[in-house]
C-alpha cells in the first residue's frame, strides 16, 4: 500500500513519526511515560513535527559570522549531538573543520530504497542545510529527457521545511526527520509522478 493511500486512508493529519533507520511509521506507536515514543517493532521513534516542503527558490545563503561560531558552546551543540544519538544513533557525527560547519552523516531506508544525507548545521542556527550524498538523482527520466523532483532548491539541496518552521526548540533530530518523511514522498512521486503530501501539519486539537 502506497503512503498516498495510508495517508487517505487515515486522514492528512494522522500523525507521523521516524524509526530509527528512517522509515515513516504512522500507526502502532504508543507515549512513554518518559515523554518518549516507542513503536513494537521499531523500538524508538521521532514525531514529525510541524513542516511544509516547497522548493525551486536559492537556498538562503549560510554567511560565516564574525564572531566565534555558536557550536562552540558546548551546550549548544551538545543539545544537537544528543538528539541526534537518541533518535538517529547510525549517523556519524564530523565536527567542524577546514571551515565546514559540524555535520552528520548517514543512511535513511524509506523502505523503497536508501539514502545517504548529509545533515549540515548553519552558522545563523537557522534550518539546517540536508544534501543528498549517494542514493541515485532526485528526479526521473521522461522521454529523452530528465524531470527534477518536485520540492528541490535549485542547487540541488532539500526542501525540506519552511525557514519559518523552524523554532529554537528545534534540533540536528528534527531536521533528519523532515529530511527522511522528504525521501519517502520522493519515492512515492517517483512512482506516481504524485507528490504525495505537502509536509505535515498536526492534527487539531
């Protein structure tokens, strides 16, 4: 059964949640008393929160600032690498250097094929930049030509939110997150040429 149709199925704003490897889970979850969510056969999963792709505008430029950058406040970036082991624990964590913001690397398995990203922190602490390092081009052949896939920043990064949706709270988690429900519409769209959902909004209260 396709996402488009689980997502018919159940409703737009079913809520959804990542595994650990990256699979989209959207039923058989249930709350820890810890405030964590625990799935029976993905054991820890990450809510999706809030997010709308969009794409074919410049990715805002990330300008080194002057001053000494944020992440080396080790609470600051402490914040993202703890996240980052408890919801994604197979992504390698590559401090800065040679001027490169602190990233992590590693494979999201959408189920129909797997990927592997690049999450990148920004020196404005604002959405992180997600490239796309192996896993085949983001787009399908038509006739004698090539379609980019829909949701894409014209250098070829991921769309994966709304600047707007990002918040402090955030972190390195949340962004793999929208990075791995991007992949699974992505897979499916290259099946059906169908987007199949434009982000997630949570179900109203």
């Amino acid at each position: 059964m396709s996402i488009a149709t689980l997502l018919g199925h159940f409703g737009i704003d079913v809520p959804r949640y990542i595994a650990m490897d990256g699979q989209v889970v959207i039923d058989g979850v249930t709350q820890e008393s810890g405030g964590g969510y625990i799935h029976a056969t993905h054991r820890s999963v990450t809510p999706v929160a809030t997010h709308t792709f969009h794409g074919g505008e410049e990715e805002p430029l990330d300008v080194e600032a002057d001053s000494a950058p944020w992440w080396q406040n080790s609470e600051a970036i402490g914040r993202h690498v703890g996240a980052m082991k408890h919801a994604f624990p197979g992504f390698a964590f590559m401090p800065p250097s040679d001027g490169l913001p602190p990233c992590w690397i590693g494979d999201i398995n959408t189920g129909r094929g797997t990927f592997t990203i690049g999450v990148f922190l920004r020196y404005d602490e604002g959405l992180p930049i997600v490239k796309v390092l192996k896993g085949g081009r983001l787009g399908v052949n038509a006739g004698k030509g090539w379609v980019p896939s829909e949701h894409l920043y014209l250098n070829g990064n991921l769309c994966i939110a709304d600047r707007s949706d990002w918040k402090s709270a955030h972190t390195a988690a949340t962004a793999t997150a929208w990075a791995a429900h991007w992949l699974a519409a992505f897979t499916e769209w290259r099946i059906t040429r169908r987007w199949p959902v434009e982000g997630f909004q949570p179900r109203a209260a």
